[in-house]
C-alpha cells in the first residue's frame, strides 16, 4: 500500500508473542485467558481482522471492557486482514465453530448469506446496552439490514481521502483563511490546483501520491468519483447492468491523467513521499497515526468533489454474529453486551482517522477536538459505496475482478474506453453468477432493508 511501517493489511509479526491458534492457524492478539482458568462466569470468542495501530486501539478498548465487566472474559483472536480472514470465517460458521462475536467489513454481509452463515442482532437487547437505531446514520444502518433484519452493528466507516501537505500548499497560495485547502469543485479547477502545488514542490517528489500499482485503491477511487458523476451498477432488482461506460470512461481518463501530465509517478512510494514533501497523496483515513507520528503540518478532506457531487469512497467495520446452531443464554447476551460498549466507546477508536458509527460520539466535543479527523467528518455524510450484493466489499470478488482493469487503465496498459468496456462485461459476468455461500445469484439473494 505505499504506507511506512506496518499497516492493518500486515500479519502482527512485528508485534511479538504471536501463537498458531485452533486447526485454522491464525495470528492469536489478545489479553483474555480462558473462561476456565480466568475465573470469569461467561466467555466471548472474538475474531478480528485489526493489526497496527488499529489492533493496539481495540486491545485497549477490549482491556477497559474487560476492567468493568470481570465476569466476562474476553477471548480474542486476529486473523490476516482480506480473503483469509473471511475464508476462515465462513468455514468456521458453516461447520458450527464459529465464535460468538466477529468484524467484517459491511459491504461483504450480503455475500456471507445472511441468515445462514450470520445470525441476526437481538436488536431489542442492543437497546438494554445503550445501542439504538437512532444513533446511527440512516444509510449506514440500512447497509446493516438484510430482509428486515439488522445483521451487522456498524463500529465505524473508513474513507479515502486527500492529504495535503499545509507548508507546501501555503508557498503555492493554496490555503484558505481557515488554513485549509482551497475548495475544488471541477476537474480543470483539480488540475489547476495541482499545478500550482508542483511549482511549490521540491525536487524529485510527485505533487499527488495515487497508488497506481494497488488495485484495491485503484478501485476505491473509480467508485468514489464514478459515484460523483451519478452513476449506477444496477437496476433495482439486480437483474440488469446499468453500468455507464461513458460515465466510466470519463472517470478512467481523470485517473490516467495525474500520470500523463506528470502530477503522479508510477511507482512511487506514496506515503513516503508525502512525508518527504509531497503537497498530497490520496490514502485511507487509517494513515492518520501515519502522519501524526511523522509530526507533519497537514490536514485531510475527503475526495474533492472534482465531478460536482460530493462522495468518497466508503467502507465500514462492522459487528456480526457467526451463525452458531445453539446461539443464546449468556454468551450471547455477552456477545451483544461487549459489541455495544465498544461501539460506544469508539472514542479511542477514532484516533486511528476512523469517522465514528456511533452519533454521540460523533458529536462529542471531544471527538470535535480531533485533527484532521473533524476536517473530514462530513464524509459521513457522502458516502460512495460499493453495490449491496454479494460480490461486492473490501477485497470481494468485484474488487478482485474489476481493479486490476482500473489499474491498467490508470498506469496506460489499455484505453480508458477499452477498460470501461471490460468494466461492464465483467459486471454481467458476476451478475449471473452463484454466490458459492447458499447458490443463489445477486437478483436471488436477500432484500434490502
């Protein structure tokens, strides 16, 4: 990913006392001692995907749980972030081992056959624990409900955003009053924008970081400005592509563009450049302890709305429930218990760059305090997601088939046309396919909320 140090796609080698856990072989992170031996009433088996920074951020929390809640013992386990961990997940909660209480990124719930392989929140006992409905943004917990069902708790959403370098952009003219980047609402006043920072730039260094060579990116950036110009992947039903290749094609020569007017060098270790002196690099908000440890004079806003709609790319972290066969009693209402006050005590959480689920938080003064993360909080708001079906989310089979066309187009292997060609015919593709999970294609599976 072009970011120093290591990053939450990064197994925990670097973190020391690392075990091979169960017949699945994971890398074990955790405080909590077995039920049996801790003393402890109830036992909730955890999995996650946090490593880095995101991974110290959660041992905290589950230690603070831990503190006030000492007749629940909290057993958790990290896995490797991506298709391994949602590998193990589905394998363990087909095969009735599943644990009590899991993460997964929201846009891969459709996928995991809701209602067979994730049982359904007690929504009625997220309430006891404080945990209501109204304390969420309505289109974030609509993502969360499969056929009138809420199966996903939302913890947070992360967002691609800009990052700006202020020394560099204050030599350019580019802040404003406020010390914030000058607003930029179209492509030409993006470019301008950027010409000016490149004559500010020192030597050698890129004026924008874009990761061209990392299609995970590559593809968060397609769906956050293709979102911009207002298009679609499907019809209501999931029975049709409505795809806009030229709306796509629009957006691929954008991208192409930051190379073949010299803004961007393919290659280039983009974070590391940013800390060097690079005036911006496009990144995800989980940069943020990145940066604030490089003690940079910088701030961050989501992507500019360079087609005229706001939106940034979106995804979030989100509680499930691994279907189990004799789900209940106390481990269950243990497993909604600890979900619920980690959600609302995501304050810690968020000084990872992560934008807060929980609206009191949210709206907390302390949260308000934070930089840049209050700079771009509004990206709440204007979130570009992927399609809800079941190929779609982090590193999901859309991604997987789709970025790597996005990428080429970028770097100039093929034709912004071409690609968006490529686009629309694998979007067909996946739309007839079976979801491997329960057989059923995307117009077969769950209803939305």
């Amino acid at each position: 990913m072009g970011r120093p140090g290591l990053n939450r796609r990064q197994l925990l080698t670097g973190l020391g006392g690392l075990t091979v856990a169960g017949s699945f072989g994971f890398a074990a992170l955790g405080t909590g001692a077995d039920a049996l031996t801790s003393g402890a009433d109830t036992r909730v088996r955890y999995w996650n995907l946090f490593s880095g920074g995101d991974g110290y951020n959660m041992i905290a929390m589950l230690d603070s749980f831990r503190a006030e809640h000492p007749g629940i013992d909290v057993k958790d386990s990290t896995l490797q972030w991506g298709n391994p961990y949602y590998t193990k997940l589905a394998m363990a909660a087909a095969g009735n081992r599943a644990p009590d209480l899991a993460v997964m990124h929201l846009g891969r719930v459709p996928g995991f056959s809701p209602g067979r392989l994730l049982d359904p929140w007690d929504v009625n006992l997220l309430a006891r624990y404080g945990v209501h409905e109204k304390d969420f943004n309505p289109d974030l917990w609509k993502r969360a409900v499969v056929d009138g069902k809420l199966y996903a708790l939302p913890l947070d959403i992360h967002v691609q955003l800009c990052f700006y370098r202020r020394d560099v952009l204050r030599k350019a003219g580019l802040l404003g009053d406020d010390g914030r980047m000058v607003p930029v609402t179209s492509t030409e006043e993006w470019f301008d924008v950027l010409k000016q920072a490149k004559k500010a730039t020192r030597g050698g260094l890129q004026t924008l970081g874009l990761h061209v060579n990392d299609l995970n990116i590559q593809w968060w950036m397609f769906v956050a400005f293709y979102t911009q110009l207002g298009g679609t992947w499907f019809d209501a039903g999931n029975t049709e592509v409505t795809f806009d290749t030229d709306k796509a094609t629009e957006v691929l020569e954008f991208l192409r563009r930051h190379i073949t007017d010299g803004y961007t060098l393919p290659g280039a270790a983009d974070a590391e450049q940013f800390v060097n002196g690079a005036p911006f690099t496009l990144e995800g908000n989980w940069s943020v302890p990145v940066f604030d440890t490089a003690k940079l004079d910088y701030g961050a806003v989501p992507l500019p709305p360079v087609f005229g709609r706001p939106a940034t790319h979106a995804e979030s972290h989100a509680f499930v429930l691994p279907h189990q066969s004799g789900r209940g009693g106390a481990t269950a209402d243990a497993a909604h218990r600890l979900a619920a006050y980690v959600v609302r005590h995501a304050r810690q959480w968020a000084g990872g760059g992560h934008i807060p689920a929980y609206t009191p938080t949210l709206t907390s003064a302390a949260y308000q305090r934070l930089q840049p993360q209050s700079e771009y909080v509004l990206a709440m708001d204007h979130q570009a997601t992927e399609p809800k079906v079941w190929f779609a989310g982090s590193t999901g089979l859309l991604a997987q088939r789709v970025g790597p066309v996005v990428m080429a187009s970028t770097a100039g292997s093929a034709k912004p046309e071409a690609a968006a060609g490529r686009m629309r015919g694998v979007l067909t593709q996946l739309l007839t396919m079976k979801n491997p999970m329960d057989g059923r294609t995307a117009a077969e599976g769950g209803a939305a909320a």
